[in-house]
C-alpha cells in the first residue's frame, strides 16, 4: 500500500497546503470517507457534504477552502490535481515483462523485451509492440500492427491491418479499430463491396472505451488525434478525423468522413453525419449534427420525455404546424384588409 | 428428449386442464405448430390463429379458453407459464465439470468442482466461482471476480477486476463489466484520466445481452439489482444505480451516476442523462431522459419519420415557432385595441 | 504487387478506354494519387479535382470524361466498377488451408479440407464449415453451426447453436450473431426468462459489421437476406426479418418481429420498433420509426442542432404548442364573430 504524506503532496503537485504537513492518506474517496483518505469538491453543490467530511484531506480551490473542517490541499484546478493524487496512490500493478507461452507471435514480429504479452494474444507478421507495453489477454493484432511506448490494451482489443497506436494509448475490452468501413457501390439491386485499403493512426495519450470501433479508411486514413478521449460504444466510419483533446461520450455514431475539430466536447448518444465541426464545439447529449458547424459554441436537439399523452398531442400539433401556420397568415391577412 | 402429459404440467404449473391429461407435448412451438407441440396465447389479438391451430395444447387464460380447439392448460398468466414449461421441455445442454486444458487460470483462483470453465478462459488471481457456474469458451475474469452458484457466462465475457454476480446471472457474448467508467479531468486543453477505483456489483437472477458494457464506479461501485433485465449493446456509466426487476431494452445508454427505479421498462435506444428516474416509470423506446422523473408514468419523447420533405416543411415550421408566436402576439394585440 | 494494364481491364470490366491501353496500374487511390494509381469519379462535384489529377487512370462515366485529362475507363456505372478493380489489384492474402494446432474442434465437426482454421477458434458439434472458409481468430461456433462456401469471419466472431451464412457472408470481429432474444414474461414484479429456441439464417453474399449482434429467434428464426450489408453495432432483435439487399447504416438499433422489405436503404443511428417497412424504403439518418410504412419513398426526423439558447427557445415553443393553438382558434373564433 501506497502512502504520502500531505507535505509531500502538496509539494509534489503545486497545491497550497491549510493543515498538518505530516498527516498521512493510504488511499481516494467521497466525502464520505475516512481519515485514512483523501478527496476532492470542485463545486460549492458539494459545501454541506465539505463541512461534515471526515476525511484525512480534501483538494479544493482557494474559495471553498475557508470551509473544509479538515486539512485541505488547496490548487486552482482541484479536479486534475485530484485524479493525479490518485493515480499516485492507486498505482496500476506491475508489468509482468515477456511472452504468455500460449501467445501466438509471428516470427517477424518485434516485441520489446519490456513487453508484456497476456495468454492467448495473437500477433500477426510486421508487428511491433514498443517498451513497456501492455497487450492483455485475447487481444489480436493483424500484420503490421505498430504500437509505441506504454500502450495498454486491457484485454480482448482488436487491430486490423497496419493500425498504428501513439505512446500511452489506453484501450478497453472489445474494442474493434480497423475493421472495414462501410463502402458499397450499388450495382443494379446488388451492392459491391468496396475494398478498404487505409488504415487507422491513433495519436499519443488516446483513451478508447470497451466496444468502440473506429474502422479503417476507403483508400485514406482514420485519424484519431493526440489526446482524444473516445468512451464506450462509439463508432468512427472511415476517413473520418477527429482532433486533439476532443472528448465524446457514449453511444455517439460518428458517419464516414466526418471532419471533427479539436477540443470538442460532445455529449453522448450524438449522431453526426459526413459533415464538419469547427474546434471547441460542445453538442449537449442525443444531439443530431447533419450538418456543417462552423462556429464554436454550444449545440443541442435533445427532446425531453413528457408524459406520453402530452407527448402525444405535442406531435400530433408539430405535424399540423403548417396547417397552424397558414391559420395564422388568414387571420393576418383578414386583419390587414380590415385596417 | 423430454416430454410432458398435460396431466403432469398442469399439476406442476398451476394450470386447469381442458382436455385429455394423458396427451404429451414434446416441445413448444407457434399456434401454427403441430400436434406434438404447445404453444401459447396471451392476446386476444390472435383469437383468429388460436381457433385454426393444431397444437397439441395450449396455455391460455379463461377468457380465450373457450376459443381453443385443443387442450388448453389455463392459467391467469399464461406468458411465464408458458416460459416455465418451455424451460422444462428444452433443458439445456447439461454442464461439464471441470476446467478445460486450454483454460488460465491462477494459482489463488477458487473454481468450484462442479462448475464448467470452457476453452481458453482466463482466470485472475483470488477469483471465486461457485457451484455449478458455466463459464464458456474465451471469458476472461480479472483478478477479485466472484461469481456466485449457477452464473452462466456464455461466451466471450469480460470482467474487470473485483466484479461481483449474483446467484442465476445470465451474461451473453461480447458483454465487458467492470471496463473504466469516463472520468476525465480537464486540464488546461488537456485531460487528465481520473482512476476509476469502484467496480460492478450485479444481483441475482440479471440477464445481461451482447456487447452490453457496464463500467466500474470512479470511487464507489456500480450497481445492477436482484432480476434486472438489460438487452444488448446497453451502455451503463459509472455509479449508475439500477433498482430490482427493471427491463431495458437494446441500444439503450445511461449516462454515468443516473439512478433508475425498481420495475422500471425502458425501451430501445432511449438515453439517459446523469438523471434520477422513480420507481415503476415506463419509457418508450427512443426517448430522451435529460431531466429527472420523479413519478411512476409513461413518458416519451419519439418523433417518428415522415416522408422527407413533409418533414423538412415541419422541421422548417418548428425553428421558426418563435416568430409564428409572436405573430399571434401582434394579433392578439390588434384585435385586443380593436375591442 | 498486381499490375494491370488499361487495356486487360478495359476488356475484363467492360469499360470503353481512351487512352494507352498499355499503361499499367499498381494500386488505386483518390484523385490526388500517383501515376502507378487508377482512381474514380461518380460525381460532377469532384469536377475541379479530376481536371487537376496525375491518376495512371480514371474510372468515370461518359458525361465527365472528356475533362479528364489522363486515361480514362468509361462506364456507366464507374463505383461499382471501379471497386471490381480495386479488389482486383488489392486481393486479399491467400488461405492457408487447415486447423490451426491451438484450434479446438469436436470431433463431430466437419472442416473442408480447404478452409481456414485460425488460432484459439473453438468449434462445437456437429459444426460444418465449407470450402475455402476462413475462420479467423478466436471465433466461437457453437453446436450445429453451418458455414457455406468461402464464408469469412475475421475474427473474433462469435455464432450461437444452429447459426447458418451463406456462401461468401463476410463478419467483421465482436460480431454476435445468435445470442438469445430478450424475451421476458412478468410474472408479478418478476422477469421469467423465455427459451430463445429459434436460430439465425443469414442469406449469401451478406456483410455483417464489427460489434453488431443478431440475436436467435424466440420460437421461429430470425432471417438476414441475401446481399444484406449491415455496418457496424447494429441490433437486430428475434424474429426480425431483412429483405434481400437491405443496406443499414452504424447504431441502427431493430425491435424484435420487425419486417424490413428489400433493397431498403437505412441510415445510422435509426430506431425500429416492432413494424414493417416496405420494400425500397430509404430512412434518412438517426430516424424514428414507429409505425409500419407502408410504401417505397424517404423518410425522415432527424432533428438537427442548433445553438443551446436558441434550442431551448424552440423546445419550449414546441412544448406549448397547444397553447399557442387554442390562441389561434380564439381569434379566429372573434374574427368570425366579427364578421
């Protein structure tokens, strides 16, 4: 077990420390938890959960510190500052470096030595997997498969064909990058399959989610960039690109060649289309973009639920708009041949 | 094979026979099914096939009972009745014990004897599976997973580290539980990923379809309750709450830390925000959760296709209400100088 | 490397060629490549890009090839053509016939000597898989599986008992294809599980995306036709039944018992409740449908965002349409009075 003392964190991640220097956390937790734990408040939501935290130390800003009973470790941006604490106090086990014996791995294949390689991973010609990596149990890497320093792959991660993953990169269980995208010609009734000859590019410090997929390109690539953040069941189409340090959530099905700018946030269960978003561009969640946005701000088609009669008459009303509409034009009309 | 006189299941489930008791069924089938054969009613919508079918019986309430042309074993509640002696009549294949020589597993792993550990599965260390457990070919259990008597993992499951499953669990291939919940922190442009150090603690009797994913909690745990039901592809966020016996259809998402209700029936592709939903709320399918639903009800908020260009004209109709509004407004106000 | 030159491709496609018939391509590209690449044009709106092009050679139709100023294969069809010809000089690697030693197979199965086996596959009995099959990587195929000719699972797919595709079906990994149906009866508060006893019969010359589950049929099959292209994480309930050359796009989610006609054309992100639709059908992206359609045409509700503020404007306005209607009828009915 991991402990440090508060003196030690604060000066380790920059924070102001209001309290004993030499008080000791084993561990992270909710307000709730115990004086062998630290947490952390980000909102004045949280100030009467604060003023009754028992906890070893919380990390806040300078503003709710005057009420945190115990000692606070005080830092402009606690929420960061706090995820970092935890990573220290919560470290990842220890790489268990070399080859699971049942492994499958090509003899071409170039796997650092600092590698670790789980049971059952299959490793296909060309491969290289650099220092350090992680590639867990029933991963399948197809030939050519690049991964740089520090990649983990949880477990269950499929690579199709030449895909490339930066330094850090974290991905979760049944996710599925480099597939074929969806490219079909219609010949007559049938569909011809159209071959999928790019590949996917995922930048440093990617994290993608359990059951994304993010299929490779038509006769380009699909690029991820650096520091995105991709959560559970998305899907990428091919060719589309997505810029540094955007985040998306869940659920969200993103069309081929769809251009995404950089520091997006968007909500999760988005649809968007073959269309462009400019940088810095935030869709609320269930948001349906089918068409360019150029500007960045803030966007949103969300529908809330209503009790399904109401529901019910407000759809039946938004389909006779056009017959309210010209009602209204009548009155005014009338009105103006009455003036 | 199995099979059943009508005389022993309507002893067994509660039903009154109309009709010979010595007559066997051999399987279930559709009112279209032959003589060896039951099949059931639950809808007056099909008297018209109940009066043709050639079944040898059928399960059925009192009110359509006199309809049946065959035997008819009637219960208040034909549908789980007939689910139970469908169950009868179609075991499943029975379990082997033992572990198969393909299988990892870790040396502190507690396997007990008669459960069936399948072809190349993973087991981490202090992992517990109880009585009579089917884990099938390619699930991987992280180390702490304990899995309760009679859990049936069918194949290709993953579970994170610490999962816990109730008595009866029932998982389907592709499902990932215990994956990283989204927990980002943002730092400048960058994020910072916030340890996710809950798990997933799942009750007895869940049935939980493909590609499901259910993250583990950031500090505390998620949570599914006793008889749940979640179909495939359902996305359930970190701290997510689930009260007993609710039913979620497929494609569904839940936003990290909602709290569903007990016998809740959500339908297929509805999101879920970070939302409290009360107990016994019905959502139909394609609804969009983002405000709090404090009373029992059916809510919904699906806005079903018109042919396209009707539904441009509306569309066009809806983004300009503001002004048909305030083109009422001058009207009113007219008419009101008028008066 | 494939070479080909114009003239052999020009006769094998039946493309009308004006140019060198001796030039030779190597690869294809997009309209940037190299003079070793042949590429294509299907739409006036590439016009400026192909007058620009330094292609070894155009696929394109008779309309746009006088402005191409390299050779050109003319076709009236150049997308279907031109992806014939990208898989000719892009074949796939060649099989290696037979089971990979980690393989497991029961001993009822019966593998065509042609096939391909991958590693860690598990084959359950009475499984039969065709000539020149490829089965990829850690699939499972459980009992009674039947593959026809020249099937391919990339990997990682898995088949539920008496799952049958046909000849030349191509599944991409984390495809399930024959999990149970999500059939639950209430009994009380209580799920009672339904016996799923149908399968999945998937047609020839199916495409079946990465993470996309089909699930087996509750009493009677489930049915994919011939020609169907599914993309990525689609769900396709029990009993749903696809007509031949269908086409659905990513997040496409279908209710159980759904009928879909042929040669449909579905975008992604669309909800299908338990209806029919017709055949020719095309669904624009993220619809909803919830009522059978009955006849060929476009359809749509895609909502798309807007600004936040502006949005939240709307949706009030949308959530007082009644309101805003009985104020309309209040003038009309003064305006009548008036009259």
């Amino acid at each position: 077990m991991v402990t440090c003392s508060l003196g030690e964190l604060a000066v380790r991640f920059g924070c102001e420390l209001r309290g004993d220097p030499d008080v000791r956390v084993a561990r992270v937790a909710t307000l709730a938890g115990g004086s062998d734990a630290l947490g952390f408040v980000a909102s004045a939501a949280y100030r009467a959960a604060l003023r009754q935290t028992r906890l070893g130390a919380v990390v806040l800003d300078a503003r709710l510190a005057p009420e945190c009973p115990v000692p606070a470790l005080v830092h402009r941006n606690p929420h960061p500052t706090f995820a970092r604490i935890a990573a220290l106090l919560h470290p990842a086990a220890p790489l268990r470096a070399g080859i699971h014996p049942t492994a499958q791995v090509a003899p071409t294949a170039r796997i650092d030595p600092s590698a670790e390689i789980g049971a059952f991973v299959v490793i296909g010609e060309g491969v290289q997997v650099g220092s350090r990596c992680f590639v867990g149990p029933h991963c399948v890497l197809a030939e050519g498969v690049q991964l740089a320093a520090d990649v983990q792959l949880v477990a269950r991660v499929t690579l199709g064909a030449q895909v490339t993953l930066g330094e850090r990169c974290l991905v979760h269980p049944g996710a599925v990058i480099g597939a074929d995208g969806f490219g079909n010609a219609r010949d007559g009734e049938r569909w011809v399959k159209v071959p999928q000859l790019g590949t996917v590019h995922v930048g440093a410090d990617v994290e993608i989610g359990a059951n994304t997929t993010i299929d490779r390109g038509a006769l380009e690539d699909t690029v991820i960039g650096e520091g995105v953040r991709l959560d559970n069941q998305i899907q990428v189409g091919h060719n589309v690109v997505i810029g540094a340090h955007t985040a998306i959530a869940a659920c969200t099905g993103i069309a081929g060649s769809a251009k995404i700018g950089a520091r997006c946030m968007i909500g999760g269960g988005t649809g968007i289309g073959q269309v462009e978003i400019a940088d810095d561009v935030v869709i609320t969640g269930f948001g349906m973009v089918s068409a360019t946005l150029h500007n960045p701000g803030v966007y949103s088609s969300v529908l809330p639920v209503e009790e399904v009669r109401t529901w019910r008459r407000i759809v039946g009303r938004l389909k006779r708009l056009d017959e309210l509409a010209s009602r209204v034009r009548k009155l005014e009309r009338k009105e103006n041949n009455d003036d």
